[in-house]
C-alpha cells in the first residue's frame, strides 16, 4: 500500500507547507495537562510555506527543520523590496510573486508540517544551483547591519 501523500514530510531543498503559529491568539484551553503545574493552551495558526533548509537529526522523538520563510509581502506601500526579503518568483499553483525573509530562520518539529488529507504538505523541490543561489543570498542580507 503506498503512503499517503499528506504523510510525506520535506526534505532538503523542498518548499513545504508548514503551520505558522499566531502567538498574540493564544487563549487558556478547556482541557488540561496530565502533568502537574503544567497549563494547555490554543494557538491559532495558518499553513505557510516555508523552504527547508537542513533536516536536523532527531530531538526527543521528533524529526526537525530549519526553514526560511516564504511570503507574498515583500515589498512595502511604494512597491520596494523590504528589508532582509528577496524574490524568488512565483510558486506552483499561486499567482502572486514570492519573497524569502533571509532573517527570519526557524527551527520547527515535524509535527509542524501542515497535513491535508490526500495532499502533499511539499509544494516544489528546487534544484541545486537554484537552492545554493537562495542559501548564498539570504546568509549575505542576514549578515547585514540593520
């Protein structure tokens, strides 16, 4: 039986949907910890893509990634690139322009991979001379005075 595809996870070089948690949403949940002073919270979130970096080697029982950003608002109201963002053009299926945030890198658990039934959580792979093009710029504007 094959696996299915919302249970793939990315690997290197992969531009991958991930869960981005909305921290100002965070509200007390009803259910509670089996562990004593221990509290459950509910945290909003959106599927984001992300282009993954390294896959890190397990962490208490999780696979890791480091990831970048990707975002369709990279340019400020007078159409100029932001600071620390690049473009690395449309991705498969979205008709908007797509921006890396160089300095914005994120470690995330695997449980963070955002999973749609019947859909792949991987959205393109990039080949290598593209992936090292994105890597040797975003580490050149995450180097920069701000």
């Amino acid at each position: 039986m094959p696996t299915p595809l919302s249970s793939q996870l990315p690997k290197e070089m992969d531009i991958a949907y991930f869960v981005h948690l909305h921290l100002d949403t965070t509200e007390p949940s009803s259910d509670r910890s089996h562990k004593q002073d221990h509290f459950v919270y509910c945290v909003e979130g959106k599927p984001r893509p992300m282009l993954v970096l390294r896959v890190l080697p397990d962490h208490r029982g999780r696979r890791w990634f480091r990831v970048l950003p990707i975002t369709s608002k990279g340019k400020d109201a007078n159409e100029r690139l932001k600071n620390g963002v690049f473009f690395v053009g449309k991705l498969p299926g979205n008709e908007r322009d797509s921006y890396i945030t160089a300095d914005d890198l994120r470690k995330l658990p695997e449980n963070m991979v955002h999973r749609a039934k019947d859909r792949s959580p991987i959205i393109h792979s990039m080949d290598r001379l593209e992936f090292d093009n994105v890597v040797r710029i975003a580490a050149s504007l995450s180097m920069r005075a701000k």
